[in-house]
C-alpha cells in the first residue's frame, strides 16, 4: 500500500495549485453524484473490467493516508481513484448484479496500477458491493473475509473536462493522467434491443350464415285422398265383378258342354 500512497502524494504536489485555489466552502461540499437509475438512461462512453481495490483519505493520518484527494474534495463514498481518467468522470461499476455509482475524485492506484489494478473505490462503496460493512475505525472493511480487490466491471457515462485519458485506464506510471486527451474514446456499439411487437386484436369470427329455414310441409289435401281412394276402391270391386262373372261364365260353359256331351252319346 506505501506506494500507492507515494504517488497519490505525489499527485498532491502536482494540483497544489489547484487546491489552493479552491474556496474553503467548495473544499468540504460532497459531490452530488448522478444515481444509477439516471446514468443507465445516459449514453455509454466506456465500458471495460478491470480489478478494483479500496482506499479512505479522511485526512486524519490514519491507517497511511495522505490527506486531501487530488481533486480537493472531501473522501466520500462514490469517490474513486484512478490512475488516468480525467478527475469527475462520472459512471458506475458492477459486481456480481449489484450496482454502485462513482466519480473520479482522487489518483491512483500507484505501483498496483502496473499490475492490473485500475481502480480504487471508495472503502464504503466496495463494503457495498461484496456484502461487507465500513469500520469507521480501522478505514477497513469487515465482512470480506479480508479480501482487498474485486474484479468489476465499469461503464464511463460523462469524461471530466481536466487532463486525463478519456480511454481504458493505464498505469500510473505512464503519466496519461496529466495529459490532456483530444481523442476521446469512440463510444461502444451496444446491442439494440428487439422492438416489442404489439399484440395483434383477435380477429373476428365470420358472421354465421343463417341456415335456410326448412320448407314448410304442403298441406294434405284430405279431399283429394277421399277421392283417389274411392276410385282405387272402385276399380278395386270392378275387377272383382269382372272375375266373378268370368268364373260364372266358365262354370256355365263347363256344365254346357257336359250336357252336350250326354245328347250325342244317347
């Protein structure tokens, strides 16, 4: 940790000036930090991972701190440090779901920065986001089973107008925090989101064709049957007359011809 904080006092040294130009009242006042809620509507400048530890300068001396931050803001939580973005960059991290807003308020890490630790957040911020809780005696946070560094993903959602790199962060060592940035990152391509399709109004059933309605039964003509039956019935008995009148015919003509018949034998 004691070269990390060398080199944040260094960087005291370096913004002396503009610490001393800062009113006394500006000094002591927190950064009024932009929620998460809203940053998520703002465009995504810069979005990477990197592996973040924790720091907090109270100004007490205590546990190796170094005083004031390098933006001559008061430690809060959402202060972060990095080792090259422009101070007040503003945007959130992300660890395991859970969400945390930052701005850029203070520089390093130093030597750790050389080895992939790009970020220091705020002790309060990081107790947050791996479940811990800030001792407020120690500067340290309890609950972590010790652990100092998480590996975070951080999405850059406003550049500070100071020096700085307005990129991915590089080490310390590089001196790109210094440096004013004209080439700011071009902002990712994020994936669009798949329109919602509207659900289409059920479509209405075709109208049912009345079925024909049956026809009605003619009426029986009660008069006509009388008739057409006393007919039927009267050639009915016609016929039969006709049959009994040629079986009387045949019986006679039998009986005459057996008359007949005993005339000429005798």
């Amino acid at each position: 940790m004691t070269p990390r904080f060398a080199m944040r006092t260094f960087t005291m040294l370096a913004v002396a000036g503009l610490i001393a130009g800062a009113g006394a009242a500006a000094a002591h006042a927190d950064v009024e930090m932009t929620p998460v809620a809203q940053q998520n509507e703002k465009p995504v400048l810069l979005k990477g991972s990197t592996t973040a530890s924790y720091y907090w300068d109270d100004s007490s001396g205590r546990a190796g701190d170094t005083g004031l931050p390098a933006s001559g803001k008061p430690m809060q939580k959402g202060m972060a440090a990095s080792p090259s973005w422009p101070l007040f960059t503003e945007g959130y991290v992300v660890y395991k779901g859970k969400k945390a807003p930052f701005f850029v308020g203070d520089r390093g890490p130093g030597n750790p920065s050389n080895n992939g630790v790009m970020l220091d957040l705020d002790a309060k911020t990081f107790a947050y986001l791996l479940g811990g809780t800030f001792n407020s005696g120690t500067l340290g946070v309890d609950g972590v089973g010790g652990e100092g560094h998480a590996k975070v993903e951080y999405v850059i959602t406003k550049w500070g107008n100071g020096v700085g790199k307005k990129n991915h962060p590089v080490a310390f060592s590089t001196g790109a925090w210094a440096r004013k940035d004209s080439n700011p990152a071009k902002p990712p391509v994020l994936a669009a989101k798949a329109p919602v399709k509207k659900a289409e109004p059920a479509k209405k059933a075709a109208p049912v064709e009345a079925a024909a309605p049956a026809a009605a039964p003619k009426p029986i003509d009660v008069q006509a049957m009388a008739v057409k039956s006393d007919a039927t019935e009267s050639n009915t008995i016609g016929g039969v007359a006709i049959l009994g009148g040629l079986a009387l015919l045949g019986g006679g003509l039998f009986l005459a011809r057996g008359r007949i018949s005993a005339l000429v034998k005798r």
